[in-house]
C-alpha cells in the first residue's frame, strides 16, 4: 500500500479533475480531440498495433502494442492514469509509434480486472466510481510497479521492431508518473529518458519518495505540471530541480501556465489542446536527444 501522504496527494489531484460529460466526451471524438492525434504530417510511418497479453508473476497483462512496419525503433513504456488504459492511451501510442518508436501501452490495473477499469464517463465525484477508481489505485505499490517493470521492459526487447542499442524510454499520466521515475532507477542502463505528464506525488515524504530515486537514474527528464497542481504544492517543482541538477542529469520542469490536473489525455474534461500539443512536441524533443 502506498503511504499516507501519497495516497491523499493523488486522491487530491484526481478530484481536481473535472468530469467527462456525455456531450464534452461526444465533441473530443468527433473534434479536437482527435485531431490532436494526427500523425506528425506526411512523414508519419504506417504502424501495427494490436492488444497483447503479458505474463507476469502476478497473473495476465493486458496491454497494447504498436510499431513502425518496418525496421527497428526506440522502445516506450507508457504507463496510464487512474482510469486506466483505454482508446485515448491507445490513440497516443499509436501517433507516438508513427514518429518512430515501438510503443507498450500497459493496463496497469491487470491483477484487478481487465481492461476498461473505469466507466467510458468516469465521474469521480460520484461515491462508487471513487471508491472503485481509488481502491485500484491503492492495489499499486513501489513493489507491484517493479515487479511489472521487471516483466514489461525484458519483455519488449525481445520484440522484433524494438532496437535494443538504443536506450529506451518511459512515460506516464497522473499517478503513472511517479512510475517513470521508479523504472529509470530499476534500469539506470537501459531507460534514456522519461516523461512525466500531470504527474502526481513526485516528491513526498515517504522514504522512497520518486524525487529520492533521481539519484539512481541516468535518464533526461520532462516533467509536464498542471497549473493547478502547482497552486496546491508550489515548492514541488523546485524539489524536482534541484535533485535533477545534483544528479547531473538534464531535464526540463515546467509547469504548463493555465491547465488543469489531466490535461494531456483527450477524453478528460480537462484536456488543453494547446497545452497537450506543447508537452507532446517537447516529449518528442527530449526522446530525440536522448533515446541513443
């Protein structure tokens, strides 16, 4: 189980979150939304996706994976937020896939159920969704992410489009971002990047809080805040900074000036076109420079 101040850092960030109606859900699908995941212009490879199965200690994953058609790429780890992995997460991988990467979207949430983990629209302030979202959460620990990580990365290099001479990279969304910074440390040598977006609980006062574990990494780093989770924890990104400086390693924090707690998935209520598009195409910068 997660300690205290964790667990209420993320249930705090997550109610923050403003809910998916039917009709804000409609209009992402057939607007904005979807045409944020147009593939970055005519360059873009043609890919092949397809929902996977991973064994693990603990039981089955299901997960999606998604490569260029031709060649060897750069593996990505992208681990979900609390409503687990669905269409969204699936979209984004797949445009990830068609700038070059060889993509494992993950349902972080396999030994509970398999995927969809939440309503199509999840609304956490209604008692039962919260309760079932928060519980999911909690079934997560340092412990369960290692165990996963242990699985997940091995078993993606041994896939035929993964170029495992080139360091590899992992992402996360809300409370999938204290996992990239766990992975990086779990595979110093092999993880060449990260990427927080929205992440929450970065820097708490558990002894193994992720800020701790920077120490053991040797990745670049974007961590992506909302403007709203600063305003609840100010000196966070500071703590951020100076542990990356001290590490030596580069990296980039920056707290995205107007956006809400889950901006960067589609389907959420929150989600900041502009915004989203900045942290994707900085993403794909740090990816770029660091994924050798």
């Amino acid at each position: 189980m997660c300690d205290q101040d964790t667990f209420d850092d993320i249930v705090r960030f997550q109610r923050r979150s403003a809910v998916v109606s039917r009709r804000e859900f409609g209009a992402l699908g057939m607007g904005a939304g979807l045409l944020s995941l147009v593939p970055a212009g005519a360059y873009a490879a043609a890919t092949s996706g397809a929902d996977v199965e991973i064994k693990t200690p603990d039981g089955t994953c299901d997960a999606f994976f998604v490569h260029p058609n031709k060649g060897k790429h750069p593996a990505v780890l992208i681990w979900p937020d609390i409503f687990g992995l669905r269409p969204a997460f699936k979209q984004m991988a797949t445009r990830l896939a068609e700038s070059g990467y060889s993509v494992l979207v993950v349902n972080p949430f396999y030994r509970i159920q398999r995927a969809p983990t939440s309503p199509d629209h999840p609304n956490f302030d209604d008692p039962a969704t919260r309760t079932k979202l928060v519980g999911q959460m909690q079934s997560l620990t340092p412990t369960t992410v290692a165990t996963d990580a242990a699985v997940f990365v091995p078993w993606l290099d041994k896939q035929a489009s993964v170029d495992t001479k080139r360091r590899m990279a992992t992402t996360g969304y809300c409370m999938g971002g204290p996992f990239t910074f766990r992975v990086a440390a779990q595979f110093p040598d092999r993880v060449g990047a990260i990427a927080s977006f929205h992440g929450s609980a970065l820097t708490t006062k558990a002894p193994d809080s992720p800020h701790l574990l920077i120490a053991k990494m040797k990745a670049s780093a974007l961590v992506a805040i909302a403007a709203s989770d600063d305003m609840q924890d100010p000196t966070s990104k500071d703590m951020l900074k100076t542990a990356f400086d001290s590490a030596g390693l580069p990296h980039e924090v920056e707290v995205y000036v107007g956006t809400k707690h889950g901006w960067c998935p589609t389907d959420t209520a929150a989600y900041d076109h502009d915004a989203a598009e900045k942290a994707w195409s900085r993403q794909l910068f740090w990816f770029q420079k660091s994924l050798t």
